[in-house]
C-alpha cells in the first residue's frame, strides 16, 4: 500500500478519536513519523495503533490504558524493532539549497545590497539550517507542543535568523573590503 | 530490562504465536483473546513491540486486507520460522511448568 494512502488513511480516522486519544495519537505520530524509522513502517504501525485505539475508544478505553503513561517510552519500544530509513534526503535537502539560492539572488537586487555573488552560496547555506532543524525539533516536542505551533515558531525565529545573518554578512564584507 | 521481563516477554511472545498458529489474526483481535485466557496486566499495545520483532526476525508474516469500514487492516500468519519457534516454546514452557510445580509443591504455602 501507498505511503500516502496510508497517511491519508490515518488522517482521515484519527478525526474519530476523542480529545484524549486523539492528543496521545498524534504526539506519537509525530515523533515515529520525525524520527530516522522508515516511511512505510511508520505509517504501517501507526495505521494498525490507530485501528486499535478505535475499537478500545468504542469500549470506553483510552490510550494510556492501551499504550502505556508515558507515550514516549512506548514510541522508543516500537521504533528499537521497526528498519530505520534507508537514506538521508540529500536530494530533497539540495533541491532546497538551490531553491534558496535562486531566492539569494533576486534577494541581492534588492537596494541597499552590497553583495557580489561569491556570499550567495554561503549564504544558501544559512537558510539550510531551519530546514534541518525543524524536523529535529518537531522530532524532540512531540509530546510538548503541538506540531502547528512549532512550526510556527521555528518560521518566525528561522527568519529573523536568516535575515539578521544576512545583513550581518553584508556588513562584513562593507568592513572588510 | 530486567531477565523477569524478559522472561515474561518470551511467554507473551509464545502465547501470541500459539493465537497466530490457530487462526490468522489483526492486532485487537489477539490482544482480545489474550486478555480472555486472562492476560489482564499486559497493557493491549504491549503485543505491538513484540508483533514487530517477530515480523523483524520472520516468524510471523503481516498483510494488509480489506476491512469493512474500508481502511485496511493488518492480518498475522505464522511462517515456517514461526511454527519452529513456536514448537520450541511449547517444549520449554512444558519443562519450566514441571519445574516450578515440583518445588512449589515442595515448598509452597498453598
């Protein structure tokens, strides 16, 4: 079966859950579905958890009944048996560096820019960070915070990042040459 | 994890494929038949892990089929492996029983 079909599966029935449930079912979907398991068991085992957790909700059972109080631990129990993912995603991570770059260069148009393009490939660089952090950080809040609001902080501090880095690289090169 | 755990683990281990061995099944519904033969302190998303090693080292085999409410489900069989373990279990959990009836019998308070 589809990675995606999957996905949308459990998407699509997890808005059966109750309020309880469905928080403890999405804070450990989130953090299998971040972790460095493989896509298609990820998806695999969180459909068959959340087929479980339905019929327990139609019993009157709730999630730390059937998974356990600490919904981290159960996670780490699961993952230790399921094939971590067999590549990193460079590709997707250098489609992303290039895609800042084009961004880089028309950002260097803009007025008041002193830049010459020997930064932009460092400068793409900077804008790489966010993209590897995010995904890590979504990974370690998983049963803290909901993912929108992560995301959403880390967008909002990512740019002033990037911004702040790149007008400071600007000054840089003002100073030095 | 302590070797009692452990110990426990392996009987729940043999259990679940002695359901398996009689008739395919999907996770709840062996959870289910666990707890009525009276497995009540295994929490039900214990069996989980353990479905996982046991597809990991190939004793058990999961496909996914057509449910009624249409997302599908996944249903476990026994593999060769599986049936060689589960023999394996049954000669071991038959000494240990002996075992520890023969020195509760000697000992015990009951």
């Amino acid at each position: 079966m589809k990675i995606r079909e999957l996905h949308k599966f459990t998407v699509d029935r997890s808005k059966e859950l109750n309020e309880t449930n469905h928080e403890y079912y999405k804070s450990i979907s989130s953090y299998i579905r971040t972790s460095n398991v493989s896509q298609k068991h990820a998806e695999e085992i969180l459909l068959e958890l959340l087929d479980h957790l339905l019929f327990a909700q139609n019993e009157g059972k709730n999630a730390y009944g059937i998974f356990g109080k600490n919904p981290k631990d159960y996670c780490e129990e699961l993952m230790a048996t399921l094939p971590k993912k067999k590549r990193t995603k460079w590709l997707f991570y250098a489609i992303i560096y290039l895609f800042f770059l084009v961004i880089s260069f028309f950002l260097v148009m803009l007025p008041g820019m002193n830049f010459a393009s020997e930064f932009l490939f460092l400068q793409a660089f900077f804008y790489l960070i966010p993209v590897f952090l995010t995904e890590k950080l979504i990974h370690n809040m998983s049963f803290k915070y909901k993912t929108k609001t992560i995301l959403f902080i880390a967008l909002i501090s990512a740019s002033v990042v990037t911004i702040a880095v790149y007008y400071l690289l600007n000054l840089l090169k003002v100073v030095i040459l | 994890m302590s070797d009692m755990s452990q110990m426990l683990k392996g009987i729940l281990e043999g259990c679940i494929l002695s359901v398996i061995s009689k008739k395919e099944v999907y996770g709840y519904e062996l959870s289910e038949k666990l707890k009525n033969e009276g497995f009540l302190e295994v929490s039900e998303g214990s069996i989980y892990p353990l479905l996982s090693r046991m597809q990991r080292d190939g004793w058990i085999e999961g496909n996914f089929k057509d449910s009624p409410q249409g997302p599908k489900r996944k249903y476990y069989v026994l593999t060769h492996e599986g049936k060689e373990q589960l023999l394996n279990f049954e000669s071991r959990w038959i000494e240990l029983r002996s075992s520890v009836d023969s020195i509760l019998k000697k000992g015990g308070l009951i």
